[in-house]
C-alpha cells in the first residue's frame, strides 16, 4: 500500500481506539450521515407537482 493509505490507517486507528475516541469516530460517522441525507434530499424530485419548478 502507498504510505498515505497506512498513514490514513494510522489515523484512524487512533481516532477509534483511543479511550474517548469512540466519541469523536461517532460523532465523525453521525455528520457523515447526515450529509449524505441532506444531499439525498437535495436531489431528491419533489413530492408534490405543486413544488416543482414551471417548466418553459
């Protein structure tokens, strides 16, 4: 493996096994989440007709 990848290993590593860490991964994988549900609903078609855009 490129060195970067055992360095991001590393990283992570630490970030979940350091006592407290598992705070910090959590909160990590929560904001995570919650940008791939913001960004699903950002391209997500809208529910109702009346909400979509008049189309010229």
């Amino acid at each position: 493996m490129a060195r970067t990848n055992w360095r991001r290993i590393g990283i992570v590593a630490t970030i979940l096994l350091v006592p407290g860490g598992f705070v910090f991964g959590a909160s990590m994988l929560a904001r995570q989440r919650q940008k791939r549900t913001e960004e699903a609903a950002a391209n997500a078609p809208p529910e109702n007709a009346s909400e979509a855009p008049p189309k010229v």
